[in-house]
C-alpha cells in the first residue's frame, strides 16, 4: 500500500512540474527583438533545454518580424 502511494505521489510530482506552454508568447516576442534575439540564440544553442513550444513561438515570432502582418495566401489558380 505505501509502495502505490510513493509511486502516485512521485508520478503527481512529475506531472506538476512539467511545463506545457512557453513562457513567451509569440505577441510578447514579436512586441520585444531584444528577447526574441536572446531565446533564438538559446533555442539554436540549446534546443532541448528550451524546449519546441518556446522555440516554436521565437520562430514564429521571427517569421512575423520578418515579412509583418501579411497574412500568407497561395497563389491564385490560373
């Protein structure tokens, strides 16, 4: 019985401390280049450690920086 509840309560630990959404949002990146400088290089240095929802939201943060609000449309069909 004790041997069930250390494993729920280290299972409940993990689970607690896992980060699910980037500290970053795209917004505050795309609002601050002098943080999106700073988590692309620890992003491109460092992938693991930042993790892909962080990097994702840089990247795109960069993409936006980059060509502005321009929505992407495809090309129209002939």
């Amino acid at each position: 019985m004790i041997t069930r509840l250390a494993v729920l309560f280290c299972t409940l630990t993990l689970a607690a401390c896992a980060r699910t959404q980037p500290v970053d949002t795209v917004e505050s990146l795309v609002a601050n280049p002098g943080r999106l400088k700073e988590v692309m290089q620890q992003c491109h240095s460092n992938h693991v450690k930042m993790g892909d929802p962080e990097c994702n939201a840089a990247s795109e943060a960069f993409r936006r920086r980059f060509t502005g609000n321009a929505q992407l449309e495809a090309a129209p069909k002939p």
